[in-house]
C-alpha cells in the first residue's frame, strides 16, 4: 500500500501532536502523526506536568519563557481545559555549591526578564510552611511557573489538530526511514509506505531508533526515570518543590496526591519498570524535607525516559539531511517546551527559515560544543 503526505510527524506525544496542529494552522493540508502505541504513551503520559522558565543557559531561558507564554494561552487556543495552574517553582540548595549555581542561574534569568528570586530558608517556609529547613542554606522562587495535567495537553492538541484535519494514526510504528539521494523521500509504517517531503523525529526516548533508521548517527540516549503518585491529601502544598541537592521533585495534583520523582538511574535504558529502590530513596528523601507526609500511601508508580543528549538540551531543527527535521532529546523538558517547539518546528517546515530561538539548538552543535543545561531534576 502507498500513499502521499506533506508531513510525517513520528511520535504521538505532545510534541509531536503541537507540531502537526500547527503545521495544520500553517496552511500545510496532508499532516499524518505516526504513534506505535495510544497518544501520550511515551513520556507525555509520564511526566508530573512541570512548566517553568527557571533555566541555568540562555537559549533555553528565551525558549522556556516563550512556551510559558503560550501556556498560559492555550487552554483557549485548543479550546480545551488543560488544567493549568501557576503556583510556582521553588528549587531549595542544601549545599553552598549548589547554593552558588542557583544565585548565578537568578542572575542570568533575571537579566532575561524571568522574575525568579533568591529566598533564604525562612522565606522558603513562607512560601511551603510544612518545610523542615534544617541544613538547607537557600533556593529560588519564581511565582509564574506552573504544572498542567499532562493527558488534557495531548488530547487537546489531538482534537484541534484533527478540526483542522491532521491524520492521527495509533498503533502504527515506523519501520523504516526512506532516504534517496541525501533527502527525505518517505517512511514505512505498518505495512504502508507513506511518500512525503518532511519527516519530523519527535519520538522522544525512541528517538535515536529513529535517527539510525534514516542512517544518521544520534546523540541521544534514553535514560530511565521514575515516578510516583500517594493517596490524596488535603491541599497543602501549591509549588513545585526541587531539592537539587538530593534531585528530589514533587508537587500536588488537583486531586491531592504529592506526584513526585528522584534519580536512580544514569545508564542507557528503554526499560519503564519499577522498582523498589526508587520508592525507598524518594521515601527517605521527602520524608526529610516534609515530615508531615511520613505514612503517606503510595498508589502507584511507573517509569518515563529521558531522552537525553550531551548538553542536556534538545535537538531542534535540519540535519544534513534534506527533510529530516529533529524534535527531540528534551532532557526531560520536552513537555515544558512542546507549544513554543511545535510553533517553530512548523514554520521552519512551512518557510524554510529557521527561528533564532531554536537556532542554538542544532543537530551539528555537538561537533563544537555548548554550555550544558544544569537544572535537569528527577
């Protein structure tokens, strides 16, 4: 079977739906979004909803702050509740090396606008009270960022997208890339070749498979992380809190559970099992920070991948090959960034001119090197 597109979006997660959509407003008529699983099944189904522009580099700083902008919109542009709410991001440094990195990232983000501040240990318990500030020498707070729930995020990208008659395919994994002459002519999913001009990589931890189809060398790797949800509480805790001295994350949903995560795992790995030694270490830590939760039942608990590259930032944009276009290695940070990325991704696709905002983030950049983005949690 054969059958023509404009584009071919790989990746059924909100990266890859927030660029179809927009490749759809664009004026681009065939879009088809390839998804091997359900939409979200990836680790936009995983994550605990974090936005925020507290970043420690430039590029991602303006990126971040350009997708908080959208956020804050896109309820509206979807037509779609997607349960955004801004009660902040609050990072705690029980460590003065740590404590150094974040005055130094405040500095940075501040001369780009972002409002975030230092707070002492005591202005920390006045934003969270239920905090054990012992050992804790300071943080930042920033009052913008937020969290939405993740699953209204894809779905409301999936339904506008389809209003505008993007093609969403689920459980039709891309075989094969088909590359002629050093350009893109095409993929093979299922048992379908699908002839196209544009083929866009947002395949997230599956993404270096992708890359090796169309016979280019990835940068990324995949890297296990884990996460939890308890049983609801009453509403206590409105931010989300990052211990970056022991990679701690957590917050509470609308539905009160404290959703939340710590890093366990460095090697590469596809594997999304639990395990054991994560709910101790996540276990001991927050208990720590927030004795009150001691007892706390925990529900459930699963696993996402990072899709991590060298600089802890995303790859965006062209590659040496014509019509192969790049959505992915987030780091972690790929549903933070998924409105403003899928913005660009589109125009790039519609224009040919590359954004100066997702200019810094080129294939190519690894050949030279940039600097590494230090804020990756969890």
């Amino acid at each position: 079977m054969k059958m023509k597109a404009d584009v071919a979006v790989i990746g059924g997660g909100v990266t890859g739906l927030s660029i179809a959509y927009n490749l759809a407003k664009q004026g681009i008529e065939k879009v088809v979004v390839l998804e091997k699983r359900y939409l979200g099944a990836g680790s936009s189904g995983r994550c605990a909803g974090g936005i925020r522009e507290q970043f420690s580099t430039e590029p991602m700083i303006k990126l971040a702050r350009k997708s908080l902008d959208m956020y804050e919109k896109l309820s509206d542009e979807l037509n779609f509740n997607i349960l955004f709410r801004q009660g902040g991001y609050l990072f705690l440094a029980f460590n003065e090396d740590d404590m150094s990195e974040i005055r130094e990232h405040v500095r940075l983000q501040n001369s780009l606008g972002v409002g975030s501040r230092i707070v002492t240990p005591e202005e920390a318990r006045e934003i969270f009270p239920e905090l054990n500030t012992d050992g804790m020498v300071g943080g930042a707070f920033n009052r913008r960022d937020g969290i939405a729930f993740p699953f209204p995020v894809v779905w409301g990208y999936a339904r506008a997208g389809e209003r505008l008659g993007v093609e969403i395919r689920k459980f039709t994994e891309v075989r094969d890339i088909i590359v002629e002459n050093g350009s893109v002519k095409g993929v093979v999913a299922g048992e379908e070749r699908i002839d196209c001009d544009f083929v866009v990589n947002a395949a997230g931890g599956w993404s270096k498979k992708i890359y090796e189809m169309a016979g280019l060398k990835s940068f990324n790797t995949p890297v296990k992380h884990e996460i939890l949800a308890t049983e609801p509480l009453k509403p206590f805790l409105e931010p989300m809190i990052v211990n970056i001295s022991a990679g701690l994350y957590f917050n509470q949903s609308m539905r009160g559970e404290i959703i939340g995560g710590i890093g366990t795992h460095s090697e590469p790995s596809t594997d999304v099992s639990s395990s054991f030694e994560f709910v101790k270490k996540f276990a001991r830590e927050i208990v720590r920070l927030v004795p009150k939760i001691r007892g706390v039942k925990v529900l459930r608990q699963w696993a996402g991948l990072y899709d991590m590259t060298p600089d802890a930032q995303p790859v965006l944009g062209e590659t040496e090959i014509e019509g192969f276009i790049q959505a992915n290695g987030f780091s972690g940070h790929g549903f933070m960034l998924a409105p403003v990325v899928g913005e660009l991704i589109a125009k790039l696709i519609a224009t040919g001119k590359v954004d100066p905002l997702i200019r810094p983030f080129g294939f190519n950049r690894f050949r030279d090197g940039i600097e590494p983005e230090h804020t990756v949690v969890g």
